[in-house]
C-alpha cells in the first residue's frame, strides 16, 4: 500500500505538521469549507464512510489515549478528499469514542456506533479493558473490527479460541505483540550486561493480561534460566503491597517484572521505596505501565532507571502510507502541537489507521461487511511499526509484531523534557537502532 491512500500524504517535515500561524487561518477555513460541500457531495451521492474509532481517552488508562486526537487530527486530513476504492471515492467519517477506561462502556460504545451510527468498520486500540469488549460486540454483530496494543494471547484465548482448534472468529482481527515477542525483548535484555542473580520477582494481576502472561510467559523465562518468584495474582485497585513485597525481599529478587494498569505500578513502587526493596532491584521490567512519560515523570526520582518496552519508538524506520509522515515526524509535530513529550502510542495508533484504511482500499466493495472481514484475513501492508501480514500470524486472525527493551533515563541537561527513552536492545525487529547499554535500576 502506498502513500496514496485516500488523499494527498500529510507533510513529514516536523514544523509543517503543526499548528498554522493565524494568517493562515482564513485560506484554511476556505479550504474546510470545500472539503465539507466536497464530502457531502459524495455523501449525497451515496459514496460514505463511517469509521468507528475506539481507545481510553481518561480514567486510569488514559495514558493510551493521550495522543490519539492528535492522529486523529492527521488522518482526517489524508483523508479529506475521500478514499479511492475500485475506481470510487468515498468520504470518510471517522467517528471517535472514548471508554472512559471502563470494559462495560466500551461493549457499549461498540454496539451504539453499530446499532445507532451504522459503522461500515471499527478500529480500536489499547488494553483488554477496551480491546475484548469491542471485539466481543463486532464479532457478535457481523462487524468488521480491527484492532492493536494488547498481547494477542490475552485477545485470542481470552476470548474463547482453543489451541490447536479452528478460529472462532470471522470479524474480528489483531495485530499486536505477543508472548513470543516479550520473551525474546526480556531475554536480550536481561542478560545484555547488568549482572543480576537472575531472580525474577513478578507483579501480575488476576485480569486479561496478567492471566495470559502468567500462563505463558513466565514458563519461557523460567526456561531460559531465570527464577520466578510468583506471590500470585493480585486484584486491580489492590491499595496495600506489602505481603508482595515481603516476598521479593525474602528471595532477593534482583529483577521485578509487572503487568498492571498505570494507578496501581504508582502504588506498589512506592510502597516498594518506603520498605526498602527498591534498593535491591538491579531491573525494573515494566508492561502496560511505564511506558508513557506522563506516568514516569510522576514517580519523580524513583522514575529513573525504569525499564520498558516499545511496541513503537520514534526511531521506528517506518513511515505512515496513509499521512506520508516518518516517525521522528510524527514524535516532533506531537511535541510542537501539544508542548507534551512524544508518547509510543502515537505511532500504534497511526499504524492501526494506517492498516484499517488499507485494508478498506483492498476490499472489493467498502460497503459490504464480508468484503471488508475478507480483504482483512488477506491484509499485507506496512505501517508505520512495520509490516502487517493476515496471512502469517501465529494464530487464525492474528499477526504478531515486534517489542522493543527501552529505559527511562533523566534526560540531559538542556532537554525540554525530563526524561529520555532510550532503545537498549532489538531483539524482535534488527532495523530499530539500538541507542545505549540497560544500565542498572540502582
């Protein structure tokens, strides 16, 4: 798929993907406005699109869904001479809801954009809490569903498939990391050059992610040499660590490993400074959390040091086809935009959209459901985090990509920002640039 998909390709240049100066204003507006008689032109000819877009705008996972107004923004304006399907042009409504972090609101945002708006596809994006619950309703309701940014086990069996059965899913697609990818990413970076005694004290949490990782990854690491010390799942919203705690101390657990929502990491690590195992910890391994510069800079110095991994990074060599934009681009048009750090969300959101319009272009008819599901479990693209391939995934419905080892270090002097991410290893995807050594937590 090339950079034509459905519009002129945004502008790349970082200065040119901000904000226009207000003498700019008036030519813009005159150009809204013919885009607008434009699309209802189209519209009225019978030529549209509805385009549900779904992720965590607030609530306690809202770190996913910082940026997503800001590709949105981008999208809307690739698209804003409609999308060229089999010698058609449609215009394109994207329609984007936010699930307040809650599971129920999202099955509920789901079913109303296909009941009430009449969706043509649904696209959504971050966490289980959201993902599951707007796969469940398109799946049930004959929607063509596309969605990213949770482990593919947690989607696939989570929601019902069997190993070694057939998929029971016909609309219903993710592409994302998986167990695979975080084994591989742990590994290279665990045994990169910090010297540890190579036990694992992990944090996983009785939910979609903390299930599938307890299954599956932790028997891999354990496999490759490392201890597990397991204290068992704990609940979300869990206030008092102190019996998890206490166990990581009495093993010495010099590497901690976690999946939780952003609120309860914040809890447990500080929990973990004031009685003392902070200081035992060589690595600090984090999912789910820490991977956002809002939730680390709120940790103050007990942010530092802290490791992660990117399912995105602006060094990504891979650009949008739907905007055209790199990913330094994307990162820096964020920044001047928003005055905010970048955030890897911004790129897995723009390669959710990047795929979904693709795949909408491929089918032979944009306006049949089954056209669309088919071109979907057909879907060879590239993105802006790489390839997408339906026809290879691990599983029916599903294509693994790749997870990156990173740490927040405090960012040098002269920095507008607090914090730098840096690459420490590549493990799962050789063509990211590897920018420093992990260095140890304390």
């Amino acid at each position: 798929m090339n950079s034509r998909i459905g519009a002129q390709s945004a502008p790349s240049d970082a200065n040119r993907l901000a904000p226009p100066p207000l003498r700019r204003r008036v030519l813009l507006g005159a150009a809204g406005a013919l885009a607008l008689v434009s699309r209802r032109a189209m519209a009225q000819a019978g030529k549209s699109l509805k385009i549900g877009f779904i992720s965590p705008r607030s609530g306690a996972l809202a770190s996913f869904g910082e940026t997503d107004g800001y590709v949105l923004d981008l999208a809307r304006k690739a698209l804003v001479k409609g999308l060229a399907v089999g010698g058609q042009t449609y215009a394109v409504e994207i329609i984007d809801r936010d699930t307040q972090s809650d599971p129920a609101r999202a099955g509920q945002l789901a079913r109303s954009l296909i009941n009430d708006t009449g969706i043509d596809m649904m696209l959504t994006t971050s966490t289980p809490e959201v993902v599951n619950p707007v796969s469940d309703a398109c799946e049930a309701a004959g929607m063509p569903c596309l969605a990213t940014v949770m482990p593919w086990e947690a989607w696939y069996f989570g929601r019902g498939a069997k190993p070694g059965q057939p998929s029971p899913f016909r609309w219903t697609y993710l592409f994302s990391f998986g167990v695979d990818e975080f084994a591989e990413c742990y590994i290279s970076q665990w045994n990169s050059g910090v010297q540890t005694n190579k036990k694992v004290g992990v944090l996983y949490p009785n939910d979609a992610d903390g299930n599938a990782i307890r299954a599956h990854l932790a028997p891999k690491l354990a496999k490759a040499g490392f201890t597990i010390v397991d204290p068992g799942p704990y609940e979300d919203g869990t206030t008092d660590y102190s019996a998890q705690i206490a166990v990581f101390k009495k093993n010495r657990c010099e590497i901690f490993n976690t999946f939780p929502i952003p609120p309860d990491f914040a809890t447990f690590w500080r929990q973990a400074a004031q009685q003392g195992y902070t200081r035992m910890v060589k690595i600090a391994q984090t999912a789910k959390t820490g991977l956002f510069p809002s939730s680390m800079e709120a940790l103050g110095t007990l942010g530092y040091n802290i490791s992660s991994a990117a399912y995105w990074h602006r060094d990504f060599p891979y650009a949008s086809p739907l905007t055209g934009v790199s990913g330094m681009g994307l990162a820096e048009g964020y920044e001047q935009a928003s005055g905010k750090q970048w955030t890897q969300q911004l790129g897995a959101s723009m390669s959710l959209l990047d795929a979904g319009f693709a795949a909408l272009a491929a089918s032979s008819d944009p306006k049949d459901k089954k056209s669309v599901a088919a071109a979907l479990s057909r879907l060879k693209t590239k993105t802006m985090v790489g390839e997408v391939d339906f026809t290879r995934g691990p599983v029916p419905n599903v294509f693994a990509t790749p997870i990156i080892g990173t740490q927040w270090v405090k960012a040098k002097p002269g920095s507008r920002f607090k914090l730098d991410y840096v690459v420490t290893e590549n493990a799962t995807d050789h063509n990211v640039p590897v920018h420093a050594k992990l260095i140890p937590y304390s």
